[in-house]
C-alpha cells in the first residue's frame, strides 16, 4: 500500500542555471523511458522519452541520459525558467507486452528561484 | 495532439456515497485505459487496466468491488468508487495510449486528473 506522510525531495535552482534530475528504475527489462512534469492539480505532461537500444536524446532545452548498468535516468534541463517550477517523474515501461501501463518514480520536486 | 478528458474535475462527497469519474478519450480511440491514483506528495500508481468490451485488469491490492470499471465504448472509460471513505480521498488520473496512423506508438495521454474529497 502507499505510504503516508512522505515528501518529495526537492531541488532548488537559479533562474538561468542548469537543473539535473535524477531517476532510478526498478525494472531492468523495461525498455521505454519517459519523462513526465507534472503541474500543481494537473496531470502528467509528456517532456522527452528514450528507448533502452539510445543513451541519450535531446529535445528542446531538454536531455535524457539513461544508464541501464545501473538503471539510472537523468533529465537535464537548460537556462531552468520560473516556468519549469513543478515536479518530474520518470517512468518506465515494457513496449511489447500489448499493455503500456507506464510504472512511476517517485518524483522530484524543482523550485526556480528567479 | 490527442486529447483525453476527465469529468468531473473535483468532487466532495459524503462517507459512504459512490462517485462516477469519466475519462474520454476526444479525437481517438482507446481499446485500453489506464487508472492511476496519486496521494499527496506522492507518485502516481497504477489501479486497473480498463479494456473495451471485456473486463478491467486490477493491480494487486485494488479492491475490484470497491473500485468499478466500465469500458462501454472505444471512447469512454467510468471508474466509480463505491461506498467511499475518506481514505479513498486522492487525485485520480486516466491514460490512454496513442493508436491509429496519426499517433505515435509510444504516446500515452494523460487527462488532467479528478481531484475527490471524502468527507
């Protein structure tokens, strides 16, 4: 069952710097990765996603790095803007199994300071 | 982008009361749904696997009775939480994966989610 009292770890940056977050996944055969943002009362918002055959892949001010070794995903964001001030989650499936269903991390919490 | 929707957005009920929540999904068709729930301050976590014209799929620990899901058409999923309690209380989000030509295999899109408040 799903634990109470629990808080997200939270990284606070700088307007302008570089944010790194970090993931590990629990599945050494997933091989679809996705990060989400998720907004105050809103749901998941697709960022970047990487299969297990790359690792790395850029998008807009965005970088994933996956590490299956140690079944480690960062994201890397540039410039953080106030914007980006909400909580990542990474997540992890297997695309063969007809299902999808995605399996969450536990979250990170990012606070731009402007 | 494919759209999936969430009806209603947020809703109070009393301690022993059952609510609907829909998920639809706008301009695509889903065989397959998800149902998560998210805890404050907490991750997302999946409940059941809801399937067009056959039975949900439950994850260990969700009570079926409780937690009932109905997937009448390819665009329409209801979970209702019957005789809830507060601890039912959470914020409660549907998935659909992309399907069709237009839509990429490895997309699943999110509703905004329904926040319910068990009194």
């Amino acid at each position: 069952g799903e634990s109470v009292g629990l808080h997200l770890p939270t990284l606070s940056v700088q307007e302008g710097d570089n944010s790194i977050i970090n993931c590990a996944y629990s599945n050494s055969a997933s091989d679809y990765f996705i990060w989400y943002k998720q907004e105050s009362g809103k749901g998941p918002q697709f960022i970047i996603d990487i299969r297990s055959n790359m690792d790395k892949r850029q998008g807009q001010r965005v970088t994933v790095l996956l590490n299956k070794t140690v079944k480690h995903l960062s994201l890397q964001i540039a410039a953080t803007q106030p914007g980006d001030s909400a909580v990542y989650f990474c997540a992890e499936t297997l695309m063969d199994t007809g299902r999808r269903a995605l399996t969450f991390g536990s979250g990170t919490r990012l606070q731009v300071q402007p | 982008g494919a759209v999936v929707s969430q009806h209603p957005s947020w809703v109070i009920c009393k301690s022993g009361t059952s609510v609907k929540i829909e998920c639809r999904s706008l301009d695509f068709q889903a065989t397959t749904m998800f149902w998560y729930r998210q805890f404050p301050k907490q991750s997302l976590m999946l409940m059941a696997t809801s399937n067009e014209g056959s039975k949900a799929t439950y994850e260990q620990g969700v009570e079926k009775d409780k937690f009932l899901i109905n997937h009448a058409s390819l665009t329409l999923s209801t979970l209702t939480v019957t005789s809830a309690h507060p601890e039912d209380s959470s914020f409660y989000i549907c998935s659909a994966p992309g399907q069709g030509p237009r839509i990429s295999y490895n997309e699943q899109f999110f509703g905004p989610g329904t926040r319910l408040t068990v009194l």
